[in-house]
C-alpha cells in the first residue's frame, strides 16, 4: 500500500507537472511567435493561425493566465509532493530501522528533490526551449486549448490583473496591455548588422537593407550634387551653344540669369532636339527652358521624388535656407542612396573606392559619412559634416593640405566589453582641390585599452 501511494505521488506530479509545462510552452510560444506569418496563414484559411492571432492581440491578457496556472501548478506540486511521496518513503526508511524523525526528513527531502528536478526540466526548461524553437507550430496547436482556458478563468485573471494594475498606479506606472511587436528602425539595424557578422546574411543584402533604413532619414542635401560640381548654362546662351555642350556633356542643365542663383529653369536635350537646326542658331535657351522644380534642402528625399513624379522631371535645385543654389538633385542621386555609386560617363574619377596594399582605403574626399561607415564596418564620430573630407576640416579645424592628417576614436559598439580594443581611424589628405579633400587614405588600427581607459 505505500508503494502506490509512493506511485500515485510521482504520477501525480508528472500529471501536475505537464499541466506547468503546457503554460510555459504557452507563454513562451505566443511571445516568440511572428504574427506576420500568423497573419498570412490566416489568411489562407488557416483556422489554427487564426485562433493564435486572436491570443497574440491579448499578450499581458494571455501572460497573467499563463502566470496563473504556472502558479497554481507548482503550488499544489509542493502539496502534493510531501503527503504522498515524502510521508511514504519515510515510512519505507522506518520499516528499515530508521527512526520515524530521520524517515520523515529523508522522505520529505526526497520528494522535494524529486518535484524539484521534474519541475525544472519538464516543466520549465523542455517547454520553453521548446516554444522558443518552434513558436509558431506550439502556438496553433495550443491556440484552441488556450482560447478556452482564458475563457473559463477570464474573471479570475482579470480579477488578479485589475489588482496588479491599482497597484501599478499607485506607484504612478501607467499599465501596458499589449507588449509592443513592432520595432524602430534602430532596432532594424541592430538587426540586420549582428545577422551580417553572424553570416545570415549575405554583405551584399545586408548593405542593400542598411541603405533602404537610412533613406526615410535621408534629405535633398545628403543626397544632391552640391553647387562647385553642378554644370550650368547662361540664359544668354543660345540653344545651337547648349547643344553643342550636350553632345560631351549631361542632357539636363540648370538655365541661370544674372547671378549663380536665379535659376530660371531647366533645358532638357529632348527639348533642344525638337527645334529645327535654323530655330537652334536663332532661339535662346531661355525660350525652351521648362519651370525648374525647386526643393528645400531640407526635404526629406521620398518627398523629392513625390515632388519630380509629379512634375514629370528627373532634375530638381536645391535651394539653401537663405535662398541660394545649394545644388542639383535627380532621380539617379536618390537611387544610388539605395544601390550604391551608379558609374557613368560623366562621373568624376576616382569616386570609387581602392584598397590599398596596407589594409588601408584611398577614396575620393565627397564620399559620404555613412558610405564610409559601411566601407569600414564601424560607426565614425557623428558631426556638422556629411563627407569624410568635412571630417578631416572639423577635426584639423582648418582647410587641410596635401599630406595633412588626422586621428580619430571610432565610437564603440553596443554591447563591447571593456577588453574590446580600442580602434583609431586615421585619415590622410591626398590631393587637394577648390582648398578641401578631393582625395584621403583611411587606416583603421586597434591597441589595447589602459587600465585607466576601462575603469573610466
């Protein structure tokens, strides 16, 4: 008789027990679970995705019940545990010649540390790695059971849920009912930047989506082609003249009046070509110049291209806070923030970047910061500048010379342990045109930290 009580005990806990590791798996596989994908197989008619859906939309709600039943179950484990497992086995250690004092406690000893251990790992650890490994098949297998037991006990969580919200409140804590799914753009980078080091994802793709997160933050100047290397024509000129400097030049200009800032509008090559030959030798460009479209520099770089889809152009100036020509943008600038340096023709030299013999980069000084950053794999001190030779000026604190250099401390990543080592970029002027950085060489190195350094 008291081996089955002994027996009934452990069949009771093992009973207990999976009912603990049915909430974990429950809790952990509706908080792991994508509902993206949830959504989708719903959508197909997939009954099981649905009714997980309907619990994802309840996540605090579906949590506190979890938490309730894991509570319940462990509570009557421990009552259960004692009486009929311990009280049994102590029994069996009296009949041996032990004392009815030193049964009882190896017996209660016992049982604890047998619920103890079958808790742990087929209550707790198995279901949740479980979940976590496979969420979405845990989660609409248990949709139906789960939908039912919020159901029957929704007073009782919503009871002890009110209680914990007072309580909350009275601290001055606003309650959350849902936890939050969604993730910022940071989040997205984080993201796609540890799954590029883990190998998940190829550099390529994960350079291409880096891109395509930093375009909503993206304006007209980060993207435009500043003022210096803009190609202009005089409204004077006539349209034979501008035809002629289309035949080696570009197929759009900016038309201007009397200063480098009245834009008077934008010639186009189809334009010129509509003219008979007499006409072109006759006519100025002002005559078939359309109306330019102007953007601030300010505008974010979707809205500049919602600005030249309307109009129908490929061209638009940019224009300063103070109403000056800041420069030109066209829908091959705002494409190349996606894709990368689109080569043609008429691009300057040695845009693209070298790697050089030593491990360092040489690269044109108009390479923006964040092309920079890609290139090394490593954030660069964020400042009042967009290119890497807008680096060298802040940092020199003059217009740099030929062979002028300086060192900067790479920020460190997030996450970085103390004994992660120091990296030090160090950038050297090349070349010098218009008195700023047509070309730089870029050396990244490492050292140790001091001890002074990780204690700071």
């Amino acid at each position: 008789m008291i081996i089955v009580d002994i027996l009934l005990g452990m069949l009771v806990v093992l009973l207990l027990t999976a009912a603990t590791g049915y909430f974990v798996a429950q809790e952990f596989a509706y908080m792991a679970v994508d509902r993206s994908r949830l959504k989708a197989r719903a959508a197909d008619g997939d009954s099981g995705a649905a009714r997980a859906l309907t619990i994802t939309r309840r996540t605090s709600f579906m949590l506190s019940g979890a938490q309730l039943g894991i509570t319940v179950t462990g509570l009557l484990v421990g009552y259960v545990a004692e009486p009929l497992i311990g009280a049994g086995v102590g029994e069996l250690l009296g009949g041996a010649g032990l004392s009815q004092s030193a049964g009882v406690a190896i017996g209660t000893v016992l049982a604890l540390l047998f619920s103890t251990v079958v808790q742990m790992v087929f209550g707790e650890l198995f279901p949740k790695n479980l979940a976590i490994a496979r969420p979405e098949p845990v989660s609409r297998w248990l949709a139906w059971s789960t939908n039912v037991y919020l159901a029957a006990f929704g007073w009782l969580i919503k009871l002890f849920d009110h209680a914990s919200n007072l309580l909350l409140k009275a601290v001055r804590i606003e309650p959350v009912h849902d936890v939050e799914h969604a993730a910022t753009p940071r989040d997205l980078e984080r993201i796609v930047d540890e799954s590029r080091r883990s190998g998940d994802l190829p550099d390529e793709l994960s350079t291409l989506l880096d891109r395509v997160l930093d375009l909503h933050e993206r304006t007209a100047e980060h993207a435009m082609i500043p003022r210096p290397r803009v190609a202009t024509v005089p409204g004077t000129a006539t349209v034979d003249e501008v035809m002629t400097l289309m035949a080696s030049g570009h197929s759009r200009y900016p038309v201007l009046g009397d200063g480098v800032d009245d834009v008077r509008g934008i010639v186009c090559l189809r334009d010129v070509l509509a003219l008979s030959p007499a006409d072109r030798g006759a006519r100025r460009v002002t005559d078939i110049a359309r109306d330019a479209v102007m953007v601030p520099s300010s505008l974010p770089l979707r809205q500049v291209l919602a600005q030249l889809r309307e109009a129908g152009e490929q061209l638009a100036c940019v224009v300063d806070e103070y109403g000056g020509l800041a420069g030109v943008i066209t829908v091959e600038d705002v494409a190349e923030e996606l894709v990368g340096e689109i080569a043609d023709e008429h691009d300057p030299a040695g845009e693209a970047a070298t790697r050089l013999d030593d491990g360092g980069w040489l690269l044109a000084g108009s390479v923006h910061i964040d092309e920079v950053e890609r290139l090394l794999g490593h954030d660069l001190p964020q400042g009042d500048y967009e290119t890497i030779g807008g680096l060298v000026i802040t940092e020199l604190g003059t217009l740099p010379g030929q062979g002028d250099s300086v060192t900067v401390e790479l920020p460190r990543r997030p996450g970085a342990t103390d004994e992660e080592p120091q990296r030090l970029l160090t950038v050297t002027v090349g070349a010098v045109d218009r008195h700023v950085p047509a070309s730089v060489r870029l050396r990244v190195e490492e050292r140790s930290r001091t001890t002074e350094e990780v204690d700071r």
